[in-house]
C-alpha cells in the first residue's frame, strides 16, 4: 500500500491571476505580432509618430529577441501558472528580466525617452504587472501550490 496525498485543490485566486495573466501577457503577445506582422499599418493605428514608428521599426536584433523572451514568457508563465508548475516563476522571473533590459534599452541605450515621450506611465504599469507575476508566482511555488 502507498501512502499517495490527493493534490490540495488550488486556490480560487490562482485562477483569477492565471486568467488574468493570460489575459495581459496576451495583449502583449498580440502587441508583438501585430508589430511583426503588420509593421507601419499596426503602429499608426495605435497613434504613434513617424519618429516613434522609425524607433520600434529600428530596434537591433537583440531588442526583438528581448522583446519576444519579455511577451512569450509571460503568457507562457501564465499558462504554467494554470497548470499548477513550479516553472510558471522562473519563467515570469526571465519575462520580467526581459521587460527590465528594454527599459534600459529604452531610456539609456537610445534616444528612447525622447521619441517615445510620455510613454513612462505606461511602462510603470507594465513593470507593476511583470514584478506582480514574479512575485505571485514565487510565492506560489514557496506554498507549494505549484508542483
């Protein structure tokens, strides 16, 4: 005879977060695609300049790859998330690494705080999100939640 323990059921608010970070990161993946796949359409209609367009159409190779680790990895952490998988943290861990280096990128490493002028609110509620699905998925995975 084994001495198997059923699985704790899963809180309800690991379900709240989960769908709500597929839903943010999905916006994010979507924001992604949409740049790739429609370019200069996709960027006027969400109401950026010429010289903001000229900036994310110049981003160097690197920038896209960190770009697409910081969206992939976060609807791919919440869907980890969902699943109950202690992987979900370090995964959010690299999307909010991810997110860190384009901030970087953006105020120190370009002309990314001009062209983009007052996008820092926006990037203060995207940081927010990135350090609360680090967080929320760690202290998830320390409870044991996530196996």
């Amino acid at each position: 005879m084994t001495n198997i323990a059923p699985a704790a059921r899963a809180p309800a608010h690991l379900w709240i977060v989960g769908v709500l970070g597929i839903i943010w990161n999905g916006f994010g993946v979507y924001d992604y695609l949409m740049s790739k796949l429609k370019g200069v359409d996709y960027f006027r209609q969400m109401g950026m300049t010429d010289a903001q367009i000229a900036f994310a159409q110049g981003y160097p190779v690197w920038m896209n790859a960190v770009w697409a680790i910081g969206v992939w990895g976060g609807l791919l952490g919440s869907v980890l998330l969902l699943l109950r998988r202690r992987a979900a943290a370090p995964v959010f861990a690299a999307s909010l690494i991810a997110y860190l280096v384009s901030l970087f990128y953006t105020f120190f490493l370009s002309n990314g705080r001009e062209v983009m002028g007052g996008t820092a609110p926006m990037h203060a509620v995207v940081l927010a999100g990135c350090l609360f699905f680090a967080w929320y998925s760690r202290a998830m995975a320390r409870k044991g939640v996530l196996k």
